[in-house]
C-alpha cells in the first residue's frame, strides 16, 4: 500500500487510518557530527599502477591486434574456406590460401587431415 505523511497534518496517524501506517519521530535533536579518518593502505598504490598496466595491455590489444574471421565449409571432395580481416588484407589472403593448400595436399594424397 502506498500512502502520503504531511508534515502540517498531525490528525495523520495509526488511530485515524488503521489501513495504513503511520511514522512518528519523537525526542529528536539536531546534533552536528563530524568524522575524521585517516587511514594509510600500503597496497593502494601497488594495486592501481598493476590495474593501469592491464588496462593498458588490454586496449593495446583491442586497438593494435589484427581482427580475422575464417569459416570453411566442407562437402564431398572440397573444402571451401572465406574469411575478413580488418588490416593487412594482402597478408590474410596469402595466409588463407597457404592454409586451404594445406588442407588440400592430405585430401589428395588420400588420406584425412589429423
């Protein structure tokens, strides 16, 4: 059940609205607090230089790794093979089509890939 309080309407209480629920603050007194913490973790800074190392690497990867994709589809008597590559598309057919011999040469030969 959802319900209002009104700060100006005291008559607003458990007696009057059994359906509901009713707050009441009593012997209150505005107090002000301070907090002072002073604490020294030797690790922290260990800890932090180690996380900005992998964060590094891993952007190092995520922005400088070369990104390919390779499918092969087999059927009866062929292997055909397609890919993508973000950069060096000169390498990656050359790198494709030394891979589709390499598979081609146990085909012929007679005998399966291991």
């Amino acid at each position: 059940t959802t319900f209002w309080v009104f700060q100006e309407r005291p008559e607003f209480d458990a007696q009057n609205r059994p359906d509901r629920y009713s707050v009441e603050f009593t012997g209150l007194k505005k107090v002000y607090l301070t907090g002072l913490q002073i604490a020294h973790d030797p690790g922290a800074f260990w800890v932090l230089w180690v996380g900005c190392v992998l964060l590094l690497c891993g952007l190092l990867v995520a922005f400088f790794a070369v990104h390919r994709r390779l499918w092969a589809r087999v059927e009866p008597g062929t292997i055909v093979l397609a890919g993508s590559s973000h950069r060096s598309a000169s390498r990656f057919e050359e790198m494709l089509a030394e891979l589709g011999e390499a598979l081609a040469r146990p085909a012929a030969e007679g005998r399966g890939t291991a």
